[in-house]
C-alpha cells in the first residue's frame, strides 16, 4: 500500500532559542505502525499557506519510544513559508498532515566511537544521534555545534542533560560566530584528535559542512566514514544523465487542473513541473518522502531508487516524481 499522510495532533510547543521551536506530535495506536523510526529520521509535514500545501522535512529529536509524541525541531528560515507559520501557528490541539518518517542520516555502526559536527538546526538529528550512540554503548562521543549568537542555539538544555548523564564519555564545544568568527579548519580538525577511527556526521548550513568535509579529509578520514543530512539540497534541480531518455510532453493533473509541460532528456519529471512553475507537491526530493507521489496514467518512464514504493505500489501505476524519468514521448500523471 502506497505512503499515505496521516493527521497527527500537536500536544506541546516549546521555544528552542531565540528563532525556532520544537513541537511535539501525538502519534495514535492505530498509527503506531506506520510511525516507528531510527534516530536521524525525520518527517515531512504539510501547512497550508494562502491557500497552497507545502511540504518540508524536521528531523525528529525524540527518542523512539512507543506511546510516545514524536519531536521535530522547526527553526525560522528567512523566507520561509512552513517554518515561519508553524513558527507564528502551531499550538496544541492543531493537526497537521504528517508522512511516515523517512531518512537514511542514521548510524552505521551504533555503539562505535562518533564525531558529530552540527550547524544550527543541523543540531536536531545529530543530537538524536549522539543520544543513540551513547545509549549503544560507544566509549566516546564528541560533538562540535556552531550557532551564530548564544541566543539563537537550540537544545541547549537537552545536550546539557545528555551530557550530564554520559558518565564523561560525551565531549561538547560550543562555538559562536559573534563572538568567535566562522569556525577554523584547524579548529575542525583538532576535533578528530584521538577518534582518527571513528564514523563522523555532519548537519547543517551548506558551507558549515563543506568546511567539516575538508578538515575531516585533510585529517585522513575515507569518504566512507563521513555522512551528511542535507535534505537532498545538494541534488536540487539536479539530472541524473541528462543524456539518458527523451524529450517529452507530460501533462500533469494537480489540484483540479491539467497542465500540460515539456520535460527535457534526462530530466527527472519533478524538476520539470518546478520549472514550469506548477504546485508540485514535495519535499526532500531524493525520493525518501513520498510528498510527490503521483500515479502514471499513460506513457512509460524510467523509476529510479528510492525509499518509500515497494513492488505492489509500482504495480499500481504510483511514481515519485522526484525519481522518475521518462521513457516515452508523451505520458499523464494524476496527483491525489
């Protein structure tokens, strides 16, 4: 059966810094199932905004416990249209539209020694999972998180108390570029002294993890061992092959309406409804989601990896259009 959203219900808000908030979810016995999660997911929720659903991902903060609400911490970005209405809106009692978790921002050897390197809200998974790696047993976890003023850094109480209860095996540096600049490589680097072994994990600003990736290379850490969460922002927009599949006209149902659009070769078919300015329904883009999930009409297209279709969902004609190419001249695809 396809990835279906679900309406969770707000039961706390809660004023992380100075700029964001985190906002706890009831999760019913009935959604229990469909709402079990790793450390380092996340979940995309739906707001309408005049009159327009979007969907964007919060990494989830909470443990995974049954019964429990499930946590995503929401941080105001310039702009933005979720952030800032659940920012200004959310309140308990409100439901939300909420897909099952997704992500693949998890550890990959629990209990081993970790290096987290968090930016901002990039804090949320990575908290997650140095909770988790502590909880597995790992001897040393160290985290460097950057903000960019003391007022606007988050979890600030939550860190505190995993700390305290680490019995020394968890180091924090806490860095503010008010006050100290953007972070050093050198001072990225001195974070590898003695877990040269260790699996590192980077959340946060674009440029924040470049400068982590080029310090952790530098100190000789294999690719292998490093992991980002980035949303797929690095893949936005992007084509895989651009070579590979023709060029084709799709016509897309959305919302009442038929719009009909040409899709470059290669192009995966989300780029091309963005590009054409259509309300497109997504979110991570890097087929995890499930918030472009569309069914084929006509026409023939090419599936690429993702998380969430299993054989029966293909069989049914569904698609994430953020994963998808074409294969044929012309094809029709119908949003629910």
């Amino acid at each position: 059966m396809a990835t279906r959203a679900q309406s969770l219900t707000i039961t706390d808000v809660t004023a992380q810094g100075s700029d964001a908030i985190l906002l706890s979810l009831r999760v019913d016995d009935e959604q229990q199932p469909k709402f079990t999660f790793q450390p380092g997911q996340y979940l995309t929720l739906a707001v309408e905004v005049q009159g327009e659903e979007h969907w964007r991902c919060y990494s989830i903060t909470s443990e995974p416990v049954t019964g429990q609400p499930i946590s995503v911490l929401v941080r105001r970005v310039a702009g933005g249209r979720v952030s800032n209405w659940l920012c200004d809106n959310a309140r308990p009692g409100l439901q939300l539209k909420v897909l099952p978790p997704a992500g693949r921002f998890t550890l990959a050897r629990p209990g081993r020694p970790a290096l987290f390197y968090a930016g901002g809200s990039g804090i949320a998974p990575v908290f997650a999972l140095a909770r988790e790696a502590l909880k597995q047993g790992a001897s040393r976890v160290r985290l460097f998180y950057a903000n960019r003023d003391r007022a606007s850094a988050m979890l600030l109480a939550e860190l505190q108390a995993l700390q305290d209860a680490s019995a020394g095996r968890l180091e924090i540096e806490h860095w503010y570029d008010a006050e100290q600049g953007l972070p050093t490589q050198a001072g990225l680097e001195r974070q590898t002294h003695g877990l040269e072994q260790a699996d590192a994990y980077l959340c946060g600003p674009e440029p924040f993890m470049r400068a982590a990736a080029t310090a952790l290379a530098a100190c000789g850490f294999d690719a292998a061992r490093v992991h980002r969460e980035d949303f797929g922002a690095a893949v936005q927009g992007a084509r895989e092959d651009a070579a590979d599949g023709p060029a084709a006209t799709l016509t897309v149902q959305i919302k009442g309406q038929t719009h009909t659009i040409a899709v470059q070769p290669g192009e995966l078919l989300l780029t091309a409804m963005l590009r054409a300015g259509l309300p497109a329904p997504h979110a991570c883009q890097v087929g995890e989601c499930a918030s472009c999930m569309c069914r084929l009409e006509a026409g023939e297209v090419q599936r690429l990896d993702n998380s969430v279709l299993d054989e029966d969902d293909v069989a049914a004609g569904w698609l994430l259009a953020c994963r998808t190419r074409a294969a044929s001249p012309a094809l029709q695809v119908r949003f629910s």
